[in-house]
C-alpha cells in the first residue's frame, strides 16, 4: 500500500500550510523494523484526517547519538542544518515515534534556535483517543492477551512521561502486568547514551538481557514499546529467552493500528 504522504515542501509549493509535522527519525527511515512504526503511524495520521507532512529527503539526524557519544561539535553541527530547515518552513508542531529525537528536539534545540511544540507519538495517540478521533473498533484482536510495557528511558525518567501510553494501552482489550522495574524505577533497554553503537563494556550481563527477564516473568504476551532502539533491544532479549513465537514486541502505534483494523500485526 503507498501511503502517499507529502513532504512539507511539495505542500508549500502548493500553497499550502501543515498544522503537524512527523519528524521520522533516523530510524523510522532506514531501520526495516523501525520502518513499520513509521508506517502504521503515518497510517493513522491519515486514518484520522490529520494535516500533517514529513520533512523527507530534507531531514537529517538530530545529532542526539553524537551528543551522547561526546561529540559536540557534530551535534550542534547537524542541529544547526535542521533548525535552518524547520525554522525556514515555519514549523510550529512537531511529533516523532522516537523518544531520542523527541528529547532532543523538545529540550536541546531551543537553546540553539530552533523553538518547537514537540509532541511523542505516545502522547499525540493519547489526545486522538481523548478526541475520539482513535476509535478501537477491532481491539478485540487482543482479548485474553496480556501485555506489559516497557518505558523507554528518554520518555520516561527524562520528560517524566508515564500515563499517556499507558492510556492509550487501556483501551485495548488487555491485560496490562507491569514489570518489577517501571516507571520512575524503569530498566534502560541497554541501547541508550550512545550505546546502540558501541561494544558491550566489561560486565556480568547485558540490560536487555537482565530487561528480558522481568519481561518474561511477566508472563506476558505482548511487549509494548514507544522507541525504535528499544524494540531491536527487546526482540533481541525475547530471542535470548527463547521466547520467539511465545511473546511478541510491538510500538504503541502498531498496536493501535491493528486495533483501528486498519493494519495487520502478527500474535502467532
């Protein structure tokens, strides 16, 4: 299915304005797995009849994975490019599917030009529902299951966001079982700070695979994400606890496309 979405300048040369723009992210772009967010997402956007549009070929990496690598220069040096772009559309409202990205664009790039209502997609579903634009009309593909969900570290303990995906998990037809460490107390996925891209340092075990285990003893069918990184993090863990087929890893949009029917997900 093309999905058809317009980048922000086919729409300016057009004449035409976006109330929102989807920030994809590095990951959303190229990762394949990541990619399926990006689409079920972009799927209720336009199931929703939101004015939104993406950035394309003209977005480029926040700068969060060199920050956290120590290397400030290549942050401010890929911000700068961005903040130039959005700043020259005219952007006001951003919503992203990566926590990273949210973080960053929320708290680091006002204090280099670039000022934006920066939104999580977690949130952004949590107000749809409100609004009673989302309506889970198949959600009960997931009666009987039980799901537990897993707060990202740069939603979680750093923006201090906890009940909007957890709002939006009540509305499926679910079991929800929290993990021993959530929260405010939430386990890093092993993939933060810049670690996604460096060697294991010297130590017992891997968090993910530390993360995996709370997941299982949750007895849990579902695990509910809100971040690229993590979710290669987790199906990783599920594969070390030989859990594949038993326990299934998903984005909070992914669940709510399927639960909207307007997208397949597969819980066998």
């Amino acid at each position: 299915m093309d999905l058809q979405v317009k980048t922000i300048a086919q729409l300016t040369a057009e004449g035409q304005s976006v109330d929102v723009l989807f920030w994809v992210g590095c990951a959303g772009s190229f990762d394949d797995r990541a990619k399926k967010i990006t689409r079920a997402f972009a799927k209720i956007l336009q199931h929703c009849e939101v004015n939104f549009a993406v950035l394309g070929t003209e977005e480029g990496c926040t700068g969060d994975p060199a920050k956290r690598a120590g290397n400030e220069f290549a942050f401010q040096m890929a911000a700068h490019m961005n903040i130039e772009i959005l700043n020259g559309y005219g952007v006001k409202n951003i919503v992203t599917t990566c926590p990273h990205c949210f973080n960053i664009l929320k708290n680091e790039y006002p204090g280099l030009g670039g000022s934006y209502d920066v939104v999580h997609h977690t949130t952004f579903l949590q107000n749809l529902i409100n609004e009673g634009r989302v309506k889970l009309t198949d959600a009960d593909v997931f009666k009987g299951r039980r799901i537990t969900y897993h707060d990202s570290c740069y939603l979680g303990r750093a923006n201090g966001i906890y009940e909007a995906p957890r709002e939006v998990l009540a509305q499926l037809d679910t079991e929800l079982v929290e993990m021993k460490s959530c929260k405010s107390k939430g386990l890093c996925c092993g993939a933060g700070g810049a670690q996604m891209w460096k060697e294991d340092e010297p130590g017992k075990e891997r968090i993910n695979t530390r993360r995996s285990r709370e997941m299982a003893d949750t007895k849990a069918d579902i695990v509910a994400a809100n971040c690229p990184f993590c979710i290669t993090m987790l199906r990783d863990g599920v594969s070390k606890q030989n859990l594949e087929g038993e326990m299934h890893v998903f984005d909070l949009a992914e669940l709510v496309a399927a639960g909207q029917g307007i997208q397949d997900i597969n819980l066998d």
